[in-house]
C-alpha cells in the first residue's frame, strides 16, 4: 500500500486565502463569540488560527452546536452524505447563521 503524502492542510492554498481586508489582527469579539444549543453555524476556517480547525472536507457545510464544549471548541454534528458526524472546532472557524 502507497504512504500518502503531505499534511491535512495540503492542496488548500486557494481555499483557505483571504481577502486582502480580512489579514492581519483578528478582532476578539469573532475570538470569543458564544453560541447556544442548537444553533445554527456556516464552518468557515480562518487560515490566521490552526487551533480548533477542522478538516477541510467540511468546509462551507452547515452544521448544529449541540451545546456541549470540550475547552473553548464547541461539539457540532453536521450531514456529511448519508451520515451525520461530530467535529469540535474553535468560535473562530465558525459564523452564525
């Protein structure tokens, strides 16, 4: 069996760049937003932070906080084909929908 090559990250440099507003400082009300059960959240990873991210297969699905946090991560469950999976990602890589 063939080893892959490369990281989780790899073959992302269109997908995770930003707009030239968007780079520099992050302001901290996106780093500290709070979100309650059941909302509704857009899974947008900001390139800027590695902590919390998830793998960019999910990128731009829409998912549902189920409340519970593991740290500063929140547990969201999103539809992934047939199947329904748990990811945990950080505020920062989420926006509310």
């Amino acid at each position: 069996m063939a080893t892959r090559i490369g990281s989780r990250r790899r073959k992302t440099r269109h997908l995770f760049t930003q707009s030239l507003r968007s780079k520099g400082k992050i302001p901290l009300s996106i780093y500290f937003q709070e979100f309650t059960a059941k909302d509704k959240v857009a899974l947008i990873i900001n390139p800027g932070v590695k902590k919390g991210q998830f793998f960019r297969r999910f990128y731009g699905m829409t998912g549902t906080i189920t409340g519970q946090k593991k740290g500063r991560c929140y547990e969201i469950i999103i539809k992934d084909g047939g199947k329904q999976k748990l990811l945990y990602v950080h505020p920062i890589h989420l926006k509310k929908q």
